[in-house]
C-alpha cells in the first residue's frame, strides 16, 4: 500500500457515542471531543517527597535541560506545556510514508520516536536517511522524521529505531531516560488521579485498600501521603502490571505496600475491616487523552458499570464502620461515575464534601468531582468521596 490512503477524514467517535455524548453535555459535546483528540495541554509529574523535595526536583530538572512549573493547586505537583500542534490536520507533506499502528501512532502523535516492532507498513523504496512521513492505520498524519532503517527493513525488524521524528504533531517531555527518573525522584501523572489520593486523605495510623492498583501511581502517592508508614494493601488481577508496580515501588523507595494479586471482587473472602478503601475501578477510559480514535460505544458503558458494582459491593462489605470510600474513573459517562455512586447511596453510604475540589461538580450530583477535558484542560475523570455510616 505504498503511499496510499493518506485520507484523514474518518469518524473518531462511534456514531452511537457521539449521539451518547451530545445527549449527556449538549452543546460542550462538540468540545470535549475535540479535546479527547489531543494530548493533554498540561503535562503533570509528581514529586516523591519520600526522596526530594519539589524545590530541589525543579532545579534538577531545570539542570535536565526542561522548564519545569509548580502546579498552583498541589505542593507535589509539577507540569511542563505541551509544544504544538505543529502542523494543521489537514497538512499533506507528500514524503514517503510510513504506516504505524495506533499505539506507536499515539506515541509518535506526542513526541516519540517510532520504534520497529511499530511499524506496519512502509514505502518499499525509503532508505536510511531519508525524510518521511508517519501516518496512523487510518491515515492521520501524527509525524515527520528521518528514516533510520530502509523500508523494509523497519516492516520486518522487532526491535530497533525506524524514524527518528523530527516534527510530532504535538511534544510533551519524554522523561523516562533521566537520572532523576531513574533514581525515583517523580512519578508521571495526572492531575486528576494526583487529587485522588488526597481527596482520600490518608494518615499515618491508616489501614487503606487499593482495589485496582497497579501499575501503583495512586498507591505510590498515597504511600508517600503516609510518610511509609500505616499499610497499604495493594490489589490487582493483572500479573503483567503488578510486576510493573514492583519495579515502581521499587524505584519510588516505597515499604508500606502489601501487593496481593487475586479478583478484588472476592475482597470481601479476605476478612479485612479497612479504614479507606480506594477503588479507582477499570473503566471504558474515556477520558483518556489523546485518542486518535475511539471504538468503544454505549453498550461497553453498560458493561463497564455492570461490572464495577461488583466491585463497589466488595468494597462496602469490606470497609469498617465510619471508614471511607473513594471511588474513581478516568471515564467521562454517566453510567460508570454518577449512578454508580447513587447505587452506593441506595446502600447506605453518605456523600462527603472533598478536601481538594478542583475540577466541576457532577451530573445532577453536588460534592462529587468531575474533570473535563475542554474545562480542566486535564484527561476526563471522575472522583466521589462517601462514608458508611
Ligand atoms: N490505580 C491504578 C493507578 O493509579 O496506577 C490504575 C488502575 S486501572 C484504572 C484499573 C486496574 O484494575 C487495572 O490495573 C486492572 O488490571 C485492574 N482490574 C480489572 N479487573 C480486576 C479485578 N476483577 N480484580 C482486580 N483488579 C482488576
């Protein structure tokens, strides 16, 4: 398919889900899905204060060669803007094109390279060295760069640099390669799920469950909230991302963590009274940015929701007498935030006001917290505080 379907002009959203969306936020709809189109216009790290401090952490950086800012809302929190776009969308540089698949396409899209075992298709007759193009399955241009194999070199290898990307549609900082990274100074994350840990409050004599926790950015920050001390007891079914969380507690120097890898719904078969239990619940991830496309629809919303009041039972059965619960979404539908939480309210929890409420109150719901991606300039999110009394 050499040189073929440069096309850009496709659907992003489900027609279902575009009628979903305008039903739920009317005029905005339009908006927030251009927003979910696009990275994130505020990059946020947080600062292991287990480690460092935010002051020495952003001289460090500075010395990194980045331009680091303090967020205003959190003393942990650290952005970096967003460079771009750099081209329009409907730019057509006409160079030989290289064909990536969605997730590498979402990598290049903000600023990486692209890498071979990404790669699915490329103009046979590109050498090294030279100039092309990089386009997503559907044909969205996401970058420029320098070939860094030939053609068909970059099609068959597994590994390796193909293009070396010169001009992404959009930058963030990649930050994974520096010392500070590696000696576990920060944690990439999202303003959102930063306000979650402190929205639960956590204290030192605590002892809290994390129902879905890996890859461990919220239990780590809650950790770090406790000064390691207390007890966290972390749970996850996904052995490939628990492993991801060791290595991170690891490399954040975090001690107060249980890791118990098992089906949270059966949290209730443990015996345990905890004192705060987050549940930051598998969702549709709606909210998550960028999304080159979407393919989820209505009907995994319905799913979804089902699901998570499996959770949200488990969770309630194992929260002692006037201990709290926080529940969280990085979804943006109504299913899986707002009557997920009246469900909770059917069964006796009580909503609680918010220590940090920095985003929109909910649909048809006050006290809980709501992120938009157009508002907020933030991935679309959802947090709820509540109490079994
Ligand atoms: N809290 C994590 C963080 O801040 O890094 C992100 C959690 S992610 C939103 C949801 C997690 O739920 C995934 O890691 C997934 O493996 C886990 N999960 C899905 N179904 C599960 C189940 N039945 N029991 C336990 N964990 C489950």
């Amino acid at each position: 398919m050499e040189g073929s379907g440069k096309s850009s002009t496709f659907e992003a959203f489900p027609v279902e889900l575009k009628d979903y969306y305008r039903k739920l936020f009317g005029s905005e709809a339009e908006e927030i899905m251009a927003s979910l189109r696009t990275p994130v216009e505020k990059y946020y790290i947080r600062v292991n204060t287990l480690k460092t401090s935010r002051e020495k952490l952003m001289r460090i950086l500075r010395r990194e060669g980045l331009k680091p800012r303090r967020s205003p809302y959190l003393k942990e929190g650290i952005y970096f803007e967003r460079e771009g776009p750099n081209f329009e969308d409907n730019y057509d540089p006409g160079l030989p094109v290289v064909r990536a698949n969605k997730f590498a396409s979402e990598s290049v899209y903000q600023g990486a390279h692209l890498y071979a075992p990404g790669v699915l298709q490329a103009n046979k007759g590109i050498k090294p060295g030279d100039e092309v193009e990089i386009r997503d399955p559907r044909g969205l241009l996401v970058g420029i760069g320098i070939a860094r194999m030939s053609g068909k070199e970059m099609v068959v290898s597994t590994r390796g640099l193909a293009v070396e990307v010169t001009l992404p549609k959009f930058k963030l900082p990649s930050l994974n390669e520096l010392e500070s990274f590696k000696e576990g100074l920060f944690y990439a994350q999202s303003l959102p799920s930063m306000v979650t840990a402190r929205v639960l409050e956590p204290s030192e004599e605590d002892l809290i469950i994390d129902m879905a926790a890996a890859p461990g950015g919220k239990t780590s920050h809650i950790a770090q909230l406790m000064q390691n001390r207390g007890e966290i007891i972390a749970i996850d079914k996904s052995r490939n991302r628990l492993r991801k969380m060791e290595e991170e507690l690891n490399r954040l120097g975090v001690k107060n963590v249980k890791i118990i890898r098992m089906d949270a719904r059966k949290l209730p078969e443990l015996g345990i009274k905890a004192d705060k239990i987050l549940l930051d619940a598998p969702c549709t991830a709606l909210g998550i940015r960028p999304k080159l496309w979407e393919s989820r629809t209505p009907r995994d919303i319905k799913a979804t929701a089902k699901y998570q009041r499996a959770f949200i039972w488990a969770a309630i059965k194992s929260l002692r007498k006037d201990g709290v619960l926080v529940y969280s979404t990085c979804t943006i539908s109504l299913e899986e935030n707002e009557a997920n939480v009246k469900f909770m309210l059917e069964k006796g929890l009580k909503l609680e006001e918010q220590g940090l409420f920095i985003g929109s109150a909910g649909i048809g719901l006050e006290k809980v917290q709501r992120f938009y991606p157009n508002r907020h300039l933030t991935q679309g999110f959802f947090i709820a505080k509540l109490r079994k009394v």
